[in-house]
C-alpha cells in the first residue's frame, strides 16, 4: 500500500497556501441547475381581424360573371397586396369572432332573421335536389360518381329564383353573386371538393354582405346557423356522390375536405369552462357537446368515416393540436392556417374567382388574354403555369393528390360500399379500386 504523501513534501507549486484555501471556492466552477429550453415560437405572427369596410353603393359597381385571375405567382402576390385580400381576411375573421363563446342553440333564442330564413331554405331545397338526381350505379366504384353533374346542373337552373327570394337586386348582379354558390358544392369536371370550393361558399355570403343584404348583425347568425347547416350538406353530397378530395389528400391532416369550421370551431370554444383542446379525444364529450360545438362537431364526423380507429393515425395535426394548453392558441393557429395554407396556397387560390364585388387587383392575369379554360372546364387540379406554347400542369413530389391524375377516393366511398356490403362493423383497411 503506497505511503500517504505529506504536503510540506510537495513542491510548493502544487502547496495551497491559507489565502488559496480561503478562496478556493471562488476558483471552481459553479454549478448551476439546468434549465428548460424555452418553447420554439413561431415565428409568424397571429393575423388581426382587418377592419370591414363598407359596402359600395350598388349603382357604382359593374357586376360580371366572376373568373380565375391568379395565374402566375405574380398574380398571386399582387392579389395578397391588394385591398380584397384584406377584405376576406375581414369577413372571415369577422365571422370567427361572431362565434367566440356561443354554442349553437344560443343562436336560436333570438327571432332568426329572415334572411337568414331565406339562406337556410336555399340549402335546404339544395338538400331536396340530391332525391331528384340519384348516384349512378358505378359497380362498387369509390371514386366521384358523374351523377354529380346532374346536380349541379339542376342548382343552377333554380339559383335565379333562389336570389329572387333572398332580394339581389338585379339580374346581372344574380349572375355574378349565383356563380359562387354554384361553385360551392365541388368541381363537376374532376368530382371533387376542397377547400377552395368551401371558400366559394364564403364568398357567396360576402357578396351578400357587400350588396347590403347581410349586415354585421346577421354574422353570429352565418356563423352559428347557416355554415354548420352547409357543412351537413355538404356532408350528404360527398357520401351520395363519393366527392374525391380535392388537390392533397388530407393536405393539413385535419379533415379531407374541410378547414374553416375548425376556425369557427376553436372559436366558439375559446373560454370554454371545462372542454380542453384535449377533450375531442374523449368520446363521451363528443357524444354530448358535438351538435352544440362545430369542432366537436367536425372530430366526431372525422373519427366515424375513418377505417382506422386514433387520430394519430388518420389526423396527425389534428391529434397534435389537441395538446395546445388553451383554445386560444387554437384559434390563433387556426387563423395562422387559414392566411397560409388557404388564401397563400398558389395552388387553392389558382381557382378563386373575381368579379365586380370582389374585384381583383389592376394587373393581374385574365383568362381570355391567357388561353385558360374556365374553372368548371379544368379536369387537372393544382398548380398551372401559362407558357408561351399553352397552359401546363405543375407537376409536385411534395404530396398526394389530383397531380399527374393521381385521384385519391374518399374514405367517405369507402365506408359507404361497406355498409352496402354490410361491412360497417369494425374497421377495415381503406380499400383502394
């Protein structure tokens, strides 16, 4: 065993002298405990509600049949600095906010404006069309059946009297404001619907709103009412005519066809006293508080025409969502979304449409000038690109979707061929034809 070693025997380099033990503690290093990392912010900021701005005076306003104007990415960037970005932004949030702490049935114990009587029954008698245009027989098929088209067809025969009754005041202005209706059920050309084609039906009401026929104090009533009324609508028209979802399948993860009812949604929920975002995986909740709540509402709908039980699986963004600490920060990324992947999406904005209540800005691209089909004539969607020799498909590797007639079918076909099979028990894997 080696002998202990003296001090006075080292050399006095390596000899710690009284005034060194003394302050020996201010020589070592300090040990501080670690700290959490902060949480990544983002680095996007939470969009305002612009100010709505006042409707026109109709006399002043050269009404036309509305068509695609964004056609370039340099038609897209004038059109997010132009004056009718900031007026959907309004509208949208305006809507949004209508709907902060309200449930659904709050919107009933005041008397229903007549106009909005009006909107209701022009969707319901949208909903009494499907019976007189029944799916065609497709042999088990799940993509778009062609008896969409008839559909649309017979909306646009009766969409002038429609506007009559909710009192457009001429017939050039019915021709403009009914060309967003039309286009808000799906693309009759590739049997689709998207987010595009919900815009469209917000766009409809803006007009409305701009011709004076839907003041600010019908909004919580849009919001509440007739919105939740078109998405259950639009509910039946998908599952009877197996709508294929339009551009990327599921492209947000957070519902195949839908968007701004989890804006409306998270709005409404936003000092909710005991559903967390973490709640919509509760069934129960679900099962109690979806016919009062969109999001809710939008969750239960998601989970039933899915063949894969967990939303982890079927809607990632969705399930991550749910660990948000607050509604609040739902809403605000849901607003995030909408100005990025929506109205800053080249390819969702590609088939907006423009006319004189929603004008486009000066210089963008036309249709006639550029050789474009119109938007119910496209059979490809996506992105295009004008080129000196014609229009050309922009083709992607980033997602699934219409590109290079790449069709994806719904899960909503699919669950309904089980269920005519006799399948609806138990969940299967999505068949694919």
């Amino acid at each position: 065993m080696p002998a202990a070693i003296d001090g006075a025997s080292l050399p006095s380099r390596f000899r710690l002298t009284s005034i060194d033990k003394a302050h020996i503690h201010d020589k070592l290093p300090r040990l501080t405990p670690r700290k959490k990392a902060p949480p990544p912010q983002n680095p996007l900021p939470v969009p305002a509600t612009p100010p709505l701005s006042t409707p026109v005076d109709p006399e002043n306003l050269h009404f036309h049949e509305p068509t695609r104007r964004i056609l370039s990415p340099h038609d897209h960037e004038l059109f997010q600095a132009s004056p009718t970005y900031g007026l959907i932004l309004s509208f949208v949030f305006s809507l949004s906010e209508a709907a902060a702490d309200k449930k659904i049935s709050s919107a009933y114990q005041d008397k229903i404006p007549d106009v909005i009587e009006r909107i209701l029954s022009v969707l319901s008698a949208v909903e009494e069309a499907i019976s007189r245009c029944p799916p065609a027989d497709q042999g088990g098929s799940r993509f778009g059946n062609p008896a969409f088209r008839d559909l649309l067809d017979n909306i646009a025969s009766q969409s002038s009297l429609w506007h009559s009754l909710i009192v457009v005041p001429s017939s050039s202005a019915i021709a403009e404001v009914g060309t967003y209706l039309n286009h808000s059920f799906g693309n009759r050309a590739r049997l689709d619907y998207g987010s595009g084609h919900e815009l469209n039906f917000i766009i409809w009401l803006l007009c409305l709103n701009r011709l004076s026929i839907l003041p600010s104090s019908t909004f919580s009533g849009l919001a509440l009412l007739v919105f939740p009324r078109y998405i259950k609508l639009m509910r039946k028209i998908q599952s009877t005519y197996y709508l294929e979802p339009a551009g990327s399948h599921g492209v947000w993860g957070l519902d195949d066809y839908h968007f701004l009812p989890f804006l409306f949604g998270a709005s409404q929920l936003l000092h909710h006293t005991y559903i967390r975002p973490l709640s919509i995986h509760n069934e129960l909740i679900l099962e109690e508080e979806g016919d009062e709540y969109i999001y809710l509402d939008m969750v239960r709908e998601t989970m039933a025409s899915k063949s894969v039980k967990g939303l982890k699986w079927t809607q990632p963004m969705l399930d991550d969502i749910s660990g948000s600490k607050s509604w609040e920060k739902v809403e605000q990324g849901m607003r995030r979304m909408f100005v990025k992947e929506v109205l800053g999406k080249l390819p969702v904005m590609q088939h907006f449409l423009f006319g004189g209540l929603v004008p486009a800005a000066e210089g963008m691209s036309k249709e006639e000038e550029l050789g474009v089909k119109p938007e119910e004539e496209e059979k490809e969607g996506g992105e295009v690109v004008v080129e000196p020799d014609g229009v050309k498909h922009v083709h992607r590797d980033d997602a699934w979707g219409d590109c290079c007639g790449i069709k994806i079918p719904s899960t909503v076909a699919a669950a309904q061929e089980a269920k005519k099979k006799g399948e609806e028990d138990g969940f299967r894997r999505i068949p694919f034809d």
